[in-house]
C-alpha cells in the first residue's frame, strides 16, 4: 500500500496550517492547567470554596471520557470538519467560563471546553498526518507534543500573571481570537486527501450512526468518573476501607474491562478500537508507555509548583517562572528526540533512552529537601525536561508507522486517552499520598499542629499558620509528604522505562509498505536487538516463527 500524496502540503500553506495546529494544541495545554493559580481569586468571586476541585477535574474528566470516541467520529466523518467542530466547541467552553456568572456555570464552561479538547489534541496529529510525509513527521509532531507540554507547564505561571495583573476571566477570553485565527487559516489552506477514507464517507447518515459504537461511548464517561472519584476522595475524604470509595473503584475498573472486552467482539466496522489496532504490539506498549511517562510528568507539574510555594515560600506566580528550567530542558529534549528520530528513523531506541533516564531523574527529584541549594533543583529540572522530551511523541509516531490509515485515528486516540487517564489518576492518587503522609508525619513531629488548620491554608501562608518555633518541622512534614508523591513518580518512570522495550524496531524510512510487515502477534519476542547493521526480523510462518535478514 502506498502512501497516499494528494494531500501533502508544502511551503507557505504547509507552514501556516502547523502553526495554527501548534497554536491550537498550546491552548489545550494552557487550558489544562492555567486554572491552578487562578482557583483562588475564582472561588473568591464565586465564593464556592466547596467547588474548586471541579474547576480543574471537570475538564480533565471529560478529555478522558471523550478522547476514544473522538477517534471513531474522526474515522466515519472528514477529519477538517470534525477538527473544526472540536474547536467550536473549545471555544464555546471558553466563552462559557469567561462569562460565567456561576460556579455551576463555570463547571459547565469547563467540561464544555474539555470535550473539545480532546477533539483537537487527536485531530492535530491526523491532520499533520495527512499533510507531512512519513519520513517527515517526526519533526512536526515533535513541533505540537513540545507546545501542548509547554502550555501544560506554563499554565500555572500564566494564569497566575493574568490572574494578579488583569482578571482570572481573560485566562479564558484569550483563547477565542486564537481560535477564530485558527479556524480561518484551516478553512481557506487546509485540503483534504483526495481518497480520505472514501469507502466510510460514501455511507449515509443512517449508516453511520449504526456503525457507531454508542455502548462504548456509554460506558466510557462513567467508568472515568467512577475511577478518579475513588481515588481522589480515597485517604482525604474517606477512608479507603469505605464502601463508597470501594464501590466506586470497582465500578471503574470493571466498565473500562467491559469496554475493552466488548471491542474484541465487535466488528472492526463497530468498535471504537478495532481488534486490528490492539493487536499491534507497538500501539498497545507504546499507550503503556505513555499512560507512564504521562502520569510522572502530571505529578511534577502538580507538585513541583507545591513544593517552591510550601517548602521554599515562593508566590504562586514565582513557582510559575521556576519551572522554566523544566520547560527549557523540555524544549531541548524534542528538538534532540525530533532530530535523532530523523536522522536514524527509529523511534523506539529513544522511548527506552527516554524511559532510562526520566527513572534517574525521577530518583533525584526523590532527594529533594527544605534547604537544597538553587543549583541543584534547577539542574534536576533541566535534566527531567530533557530526558521526558525525548520520548513523549514517539508512541504517536510508532502509532502512524506500523497502522494503516484507517486506523490511525483509533491508535492516536487511544495513546492521547492513555496519556490523559493516566494524568488525571496520578493527580489524584498524588493528592491522597500527599495528604496521608502530612498529616502521619506531623502526627509523630509535630503533634501541636491541627493538620485541619494547616490544611485550610494555602501553601504560600505556611509561615502565618504555624508558631515560629514549630515551621521548620512542618515545611519539613511538608517536604516529607511531597517526596513521598515523587516516589509514584518514579514508579511510574520506572515502568515506562520497561515498556519501552514492547514496541517494535521499526523505522519511519520504510514507509507505509513496512506496514504490512509489522502484523506480528503477541507470542513474537517483545524485546528485539538494536538495529546497527543488520535488523533480525522475526516472521510467523505455518511451521512457526523464523528468523530473517533484512
């Protein structure tokens, strides 16, 4: 099968549709995280204190509840029209929670805007898909997988600023001009491939809508909500021995083993992730992979800023601009990821690079303590950007080497879903550690405190909450309790490290031939020898497996 050209874009067109998209996934970011610094003011206006863990959940939620379906709705229908209305709805989500008169209000704006977000982080990469080369692919994904990091990072210190210098409300209003810019640029620049998915756009409505997998899209939503409620109220609100939070683990985790099982009987017409994509092996390590190295890069972006607030008394907008270190590295890691890929063809090598050294840098996030020197936790910023940057994209890129294109929208959907449910665990579960571990250690060195009272304060008024002579052994409880969250983190690097080595060693140079090449099962060998010279292939045959030189 050949790749198809009719759709390649090059020069002035070709540039200003990527930047658009890089644009676009930048406020996703942004989006994602910019609510972190502005709760305050937000629950100030509002006064719903009571609420504030909706303001940033709600859209996280529904990017996890939508995020597969996205990718079957991208299949059935012309992915420039559904990228657009995805965009629709961000921006309509947008204007919601800019001029929310309500708490409520807000929520829903949120939740609005979470659910085009999802839309447009997937359609982004297939529409890089239809306009770049294969061999040339690498380089932009690398493009938009650096800007939706960098607004993810970048959140807390920009909503911090808008929130201190304007109003919390223009965190939001500023995503409606570059959203009307975008829409432009894609309507009068961006065509389709001539052939884009021929056989499923000829289908009429009716047809369509029957080869929608409604259950899936069902069961979906309240398996996430089930699953994060749990481990979010999970050791804060109530015990974890509690029925509610028992019942609601079980529940999660039992829908999302139903949806999956389901999609194995379905027809691969049917199902929102075909048999076809789940038995490739590079897809379902490389979802692995990124469901890991997504939830140790959800818990430094959430605690790091936590720990300059509580342990170094940073404001929440000078924990914004010390996370630059992490966001340089980060910008250095894609451009070293992008080029390496490039120029070797092979993506793999640099998930297992990746996964290596974000567990080192992870472990040295670990040593973190109340008076390490400046030096120090920059450098550890620094090198966790460059060692997490290398190998983010590459499950993306694995994704649209060895699937054929009408699958490709299932297989990004399901490691965007994989990076997303694996943030909004994380988060979560970071929250109980971190709330466990406080209150145990000022049990034992601090037993004067009230954890209650210390909890009801912000981190940067640790100081007023707490007698001078008693701070030192709660910033420390506070340290203790952050580091502990950080050793998550480096499970989870830990395991990405190991996963790493399930995807295949196929290079991006072979093209969409190499594609038909790569139908391997799961009782093939997971872990392969580098290609140097050589690249030992290992072929079913009807006697068996044997081995070929390619």
């Amino acid at each position: 099968m050949k790749e198809d050209t009719s759709s390649i874009h090059t020069g002035f067109r070709l540039y200003a549709v990527s930047v658009v998209l890089a644009l676009s996934v930048l406020m996703v970011g942004l989006d994602a995280s910019i609510v972190a610094t502005a709760n305050p003011k937000i629950t100030d206006d509002f006064n719903s204190l009571v609420d504030v863990g909706w303001y940033g959940s709600a859209f996280q939620l529904t990017v996890c509840a939508t995020q597969l379906t996205w990718g079957k709705v991208y299949l059935l229908f012309p992915v420039k029209r559904v990228f657009m209305g995805s965009l629709i709805l961000f921006e309509v989500g947008s204007l919601i929670s800019a001029a929310a008169p309500t708490s409520n209000a807000f929520i829903t704006g949120r939740a609005v805007s979470g659910v085009g977000s999802a839309g447009m982080t997937g359609g982004s990469l297939l529409i890089i898909t239809q306009c770049v080369p294969l061999r040339s692919r690498p380089t932009f994904i690398a493009i938009l997988g650096a800007m939706e990091a960098l607004g993810y990072i970048m959140g807390p210190m920009l909503g911090g600023a808008i929130t201190d210098k304007a109003s919390w409300r223009w965190c939001f209003w500023i995503n409606l001009p570059v959203g009307a810019v975008t829409a432009v640029v894609m309507e009068i620049l961006l065509k389709p491939p001539q052939n884009e998915s021929a056989s499923a756009f000829s289908l009429t409505v009716r047809e369509k809508l029957r080869r929608f997998d409604w259950f899936g899209a069902l069961i979906v939503g309240p398996a996430i909500l089930s699953l994060i409620l749990g481990l979010q109220w999970g050791g804060s609100k109530y015990p974890w021995s509690d029925a509610r939070i028992i019942v609601a683990l079980v529940v999660g985790i039992t829908l999302l083993i139903i949806f999956f099982v389901i999609q194995t009987l379905l027809s691969p017409e049917k199902a929102t992730i075909s048999v076809r994509v789940l038995k490739s092996r590079s897809v379902v390590f490389g979802a692995l992979f990124s469901f890991s190295l997504s939830s140790a890069l959800a818990i430094w972006t959430y605690y790091l800023p936590l720990w300059f607030q509580g342990v170094k008394g940073a404001s929440a907008l000078a924990a914004g601009v010390m996370l630059l270190p992490a966001i340089l590295g980060l910008v250095t890691g894609v451009i070293i990821g992008s080029l390496l890929v490039t120029w070797t063809g092979y993506y793999t090598p640099l998930a297992i690079v990746c996964g290596i050294l974000t567990t080192v840098a992870a472990g040295l996030l670990t040593t973190l303590e109340v008076d390490t020197p400046q030096p120090v936790w920059i450098g550890y910023l620094i090198f966790i950007g460059i060692a997490s940057g290398m190998g983010f994209q590459q499950p993306q890129i694995a994704v649209q080497t060895v699937l054929e294109d009408q699958d490709v929208p299932a297989g990004i959907s399901l490691i965007f879903f994989s990076q997303s449910i694996g943030s909004a665990i994380f988060i979560s579960l970071g929250n109980s550690i971190f709330l466990n571990r406080l209150i145990a250690h000022l049990k034992d060195t601090a037993p004067a405190v009230s954890s209650e009272t210390l909890l009801s304060h912000g981190a940067t008024t640790l100081k007023t909450a707490v007698p001078a002579e008693l701070l030192q052994a709660v910033l420390a409880a506070y340290n203790d309790a952050i580091d502990h969250v950080f050793y998550a983190a480096l499970a989870m690097s830990g395991l990405a490290a190991f996963l790493a080595w399930g995807m295949e060693f196929k290079s991006i140079k072979e093209g969409k031939n190499a594609k038909k090449q790569s139908r391997r099962s799961f009782t093939l060998s997971y872990i392969q020898p580098l290609p140097l010279d050589e690249l030992l292939l290992f072929e079913e045959s009807g006697r068996g497996a044997r081995a070929t030189t390619r």
